[in-house]
C-alpha cells in the first residue's frame, strides 16, 4: 500500500511538472506525452517501458493541434497514467495505448470544465485592479491559476494510478452522452471561432488570393494537408526567386532604382 501511495504521488507530480512546462516555465518542450511518459519511466524505474508508451502516445498526439480556445484530448495526460499503467504491470505499449485515449478523453473534459473557473479568475483579478490591489490580481493568475491546473492534472493522475485505471475507464463510461457531445460541440465552435481571429489578423489582399487556393486544392482535387503544403512551399520559392532573384534585380534597376542605395541609411545631406 505505502509503495502504490509513493507511485501514485511520484507520477502526480510529474503531471504537475510537465504542466508547468507551458504556464510558468516557459516553452521547454516537457508538456509532450513522449517526455512525461519518459519521465514516470524513470521514477518508477523502467525507462525503456515509458519512452516505448511515449512514442506510441506521441504518434498519435501529432495531428491533435490547439487551435483558438479549442481543447484537443489531453494526450500528456493520457500517456502519463498510461506509462504508469503499462511500468506497474508490465503491460505493453499496445495494451497501453487502450488506456491512453479514454484517459485523454477525460482530460479534456476537465481541461474545459477548470479553463471555465479560471476566467471568473480572471474577470476578479481585472477588478482587484481596477482598485490598485495589484498583489491580490498576481496571486489570482500565479497562484491560484496555477493550482487549480497543478489539481486537474494530479488528481486524476493519483485516483488512477492508486486505485487502478479501471476505475477511469469507468468515470469516462458514467459522463452522459449528451453532456460530451455538447463540450465536443462547445469546443468545435471555438475552434471555427479562433481560426477566425487569426484570419483577421494574418489576412489582407495579397494574402487571401493564396487561402482560396489552398482551400481549392484540398477540396475540389482532395489533396491532403501535407500535399498543399508541398505546392504552397514551392510556389514561395518560385515567386521569391522572380522578386528578388536576378529577374527582380534587373527589373528594379530597369525601374530607375540605384542599385547602391541603401534603404537603411539616413539622407543626412538632405538637411
């Protein structure tokens, strides 16, 4: 009993850490399933079982991406107690993995449920404020912020790994169908709604020519992802060689531009 305690503590607190990664210690690469599944290999004192269950985590977590306020499956957590699930029990990564997604799922339940606390958070710290009480308003989003992700992440990281990942399984199980479905849509919606946000501000003339071509070659000839990011790669290679490559030069100087002259410079002789 005194030993399940100490694993579950120990992997609880390198959730916490490997969330830490993108909230206080900056970007460090930690929060990736392949570096937290690596790192409850080591407390737990099999090494070569984490990093196997992190690269199968991994693979899978590639195409998840954040997008706006969207919340994907919570992967680090999922290949957290999955590494934990397969170094307990010398399961393998295959075996691992069964446990890895419903884990995830239910990450990113509370991920939605705890990012709904922390804006009334956030609306309390912008009134203390309003009244000077800066101290109270850096307590809101470095303490209590803080704790409330730290709790997200190790609560669900110490029930599973102490009491059994059954009883996870069996928590994703209970959530109703109707409640899911309305947090995937929730989350859906944000994800259009922050694409949106970052149209606006990348898009302008010259650019939305290249969006409706995108868009064009993935749906009207179904080229993947990848594919249209090779023709979008080239095309830029090609349009920077005409404008700044020898052809571009030579039209600039056939323009009446001196060839000399040095943008960067100030025109001193002019005053």
């Amino acid at each position: 009993m005194e030993s399940t305690l100490l694993n579950a503590v120990l992997v609880g607190l390198v959730g916490v850490f490997c969330m830490l990664d993108s909230r206080l210690l900056g970007r460090l690469n930690f929060e990736q399933p392949l570096i937290g599944a690596t790192l409850v290999g080591i407390v737990l004192g099999d090494v070569p079982t984490g990093l196997a269950v992190g690269a199968a985590v991994e693979l899978v977590s590639m195409g998840l991406v954040s997008v706006g306020a969207a919340v994907p499956p919570d992967m680090v957590l999922g290949g957290i107690v999955a590494a934990a699930f397969a170094c307990l029990t010398d399961a393998s990564a295959e075996t691992a993995m069964t446990i890895a997604i419903p884990v995830a799922v239910l990450g990113q339940l509370l991920g939605i449920v705890f990012r709904s606390i922390i804006v009334v958070l956030g609306h309390v710290s912008d009134g203390e404020i309003e009244k000077g009480n800066f101290k109270a308003a850096y307590r809101m989003h470095i303490v209590w912020g803080t704790v409330l992700y730290s709790l997200m992440y190790f609560l669900p990281i110490f029930v599973a790994v102490f009491v059994g990942t059954d009883v996870v399984q069996a928590v994703v199980d209970m959530i109703p169908d109707w409640f899911t479905a309305g947090l995937n849509t929730a989350s859906q919606i944000l994800t259009a709604y922050g694409l949106a946000l970052l149209l606006s501000m990348m898009l302008n003339k010259g650019m939305t020519v290249f969006l409706i071509l995108g868009f064009a070659l993935a749906s009207y000839l179904g080229l993947s992802v990848t594919a249209v990011s090779i023709f979008a790669v080239l095309l830029a290679l090609i349009l920077s060689s005409i404008k700044y490559g020898q052809g571009g030069a030579q039209m600039a100087v056939a323009g009446g531009a001196d060839a000399d002259y040095d943008p960067l410079e100030d025109d001193d002789d002019e005053f």
